[in-house]
C-alpha cells in the first residue's frame, strides 16, 4: 500500500469522479485508476463501484476512508515534528485566496513574509469562496483567505479586518463628485458585476435586495480590473473593495470611488475545524494578523 495511492483514494472520495481526483492530483485518469486497481487487488475488495453519473464507496470503501485519512494526517504531523527539529520554520503553506483579495492584498504582505520566513514556500490558490471551503475541507489547502462569515460545517474562521466598500462610477457620472452614497442613490443605474459564485457579487445583490431593489446585471467579469475597466467605458457602476481601488488615483481617471454609507466585507482565514494547521501554516496566519493590527484594517 502506497501513499500516493491512499492520496489517489482519498481524491476519488472527495471529488466523486475518477476524471476530477486525477485533475486535482496532477496525474492522468489511467494512471490515477491503475493505482486505485492495485490498491484494491492489494486489499482484495472493491473500493468503488462506478456508473456513468458517480463513483460511490463501497462498504470496504467505507472502511478504509477512515485509516486513510488517519495516515496523511500522522504523516503531515511527522513532517512537522522533523522540520521542528532545530527551531527553523521550512516547508510549503497551500494559501487559499479570493481574486477580489490576492493582487491587493498579498504582494507586498508576501514579500516580508519571505523575508522573515525564507525557507517557507507560499502556494497561492486564487478561487471563489464555495471551492476554496471545499478544497479546504478536502485537505487540499491549509488556510483560505476569504470574505467572511463561511457558514460551513467543518470549518472555522478567523477574522482579521472589516474592509470598506465602494461605488465604482464613470469618470463623468453625475454622482462622481459626492461624498458619500447609499446603495438607493444607485437604484436606477445598471451593475457590472462579478460572475456568480464570487461572494463580492453575491454581497452586492444582498445588499441591494435589502434595500429594497433588485439590480439591473448588464455586465459580469471573473476580474474585477474587468469590471472596473467596463466602469470606465460608462457601461454602468459597481461596487468594489477599498482594497481594489488605485493607491493614488488620478484627477484624469476615469473610475471615481465613493464610500458606500455603513457597508463592509469582513476579510479573514477559514481552515479545517479538526485539522492542526502546519507551524508554516500558523505562522502565516500570524503574520499576516499582525499586519492587519498594525495597519489598522487594509
């Protein structure tokens, strides 16, 4: 019995399709159900049985989910324990992050993480809240930063700021020049907003419906520099994060930002509920808590 084949099992699992596990474990589908074939010749019982619309355990599939997760854990506890050994941080942290967080957020934050940190590799997985939860479930990545609450089973969030929202407008756009706005000063005006399954577009119909109103959708993008370059064009408004808005925008830009009354996004980890993250893994989220405190939000 391999380890790669346990991964292999436990991939099949989580994902219900023998195409997807052999996706997210970076091998082809033979190979992958050529290892999952003489895992179960090696038990002498079926593990699966297949059809054409999913792949269900079996009883003996059952049975072994259990001790397969029980020996990637002790494994990734005995990893942890021999790069303790001298004091010195080293291995990889999987850091889940949303796209409308990572480019802002993370660059800078990184870098001095790098340099405190040198022997710890960062692998950034930019996703939507929905997969990021599951992969973080899944043990796929250690930590994912997101927009919270995540109201999941199995998961448990750590807040780190509350991050203000804006109202993204043409240049020209009569409301431009205010100071402030509610989300009813743009009742009328058509949204670009970011595909669905972004939580960001998600908050905004939210938000709007308790507003009493259901947006005017003319236009969706998976990039929110997408979204704000539609903006620009004059295609309509949107509502964006303070931490998507230029550093030092320009009189001669052509997006103006202006605070939306009382509305915010919370911005913190999610990780696994029974899963100990990796000293890597917690010292990463310290990091970056403490730079949260220090900066004072964003």
């Amino acid at each position: 019995m391999e380890i790669h084949q346990l991964r292999y099992f436990l991939a099949v699992v989580r994902t219900h399709n023998f195409s997807r596990a052999a996706e997210q474990c970076h091998v082809s589908q033979p190979s992958l159900s050529q290892q999952i074939m003489k895992l179960e010749d090696e038990l002498g019982e079926r593990l699966f049985t297949r059809t054409r619309r999913e792949v269900a355990l079996t009883p003996a599939g059952q049975r072994l989910t259990a001790h397969a997760e029980r020996v990637l854990d002790e494994l990734e506890r005995a990893r942890d324990s021999v790069s303790a050994r001298d004091g010195v941080l080293r291995g990889k942290v999987a850091l889940g992050v949303l796209p409308t967080i990572a480019p802002y957020h993370l660059p800078g934050r990184l870098r001095a993480f790098a340099k405190k940190f040198p022997e710890v590799e960062v692998e950034v997985h930019e996703d939507t809240t929905a997969r990021l939860a599951r992969a973080v479930l899944a043990k796929e990545i250690d930590l994912a930063l997101v927009s919270l609450p995540v109201e999941q089973r199995g998961l448990v969030g750590r807040h780190l700021f509350d991050e203000p929202l804006f109202v993204a407008l043409p240049a020209k756009h009569p409301l431009a020049r205010r100071r402030r706005l509610a989300l009813a000063d743009v009742e009328r005006e058509t949204f670009i907003l970011m595909q669905e399954g972004h939580c960001l577009a998600g908050q905004t119909l939210a938000f709007c419906r308790m507003q009493g109103f259901a947006p005017r959708v003319s236009f969706r993008s998976a990039q929110i520099e997408t979204v704000r370059a539609f903006v620009a064009a004059g295609w309509g408004v949107s509502v964006v994060p303070a931490m998507a808005r230029p550093a030092a925008p320009g009189a001669d830009d052509p997006v103006r930002y202006v605070p939306l009354d009382d509305l915010t996004r919370g911005v913190g980890f999610i990780s696994h509920e029974r899963r100990t993250p990796s000293r890597e893994a917690r010292a990463l989220a310290d990091f970056l808590a403490d730079d949260a405190k220090e900066a004072g939000a964003v």
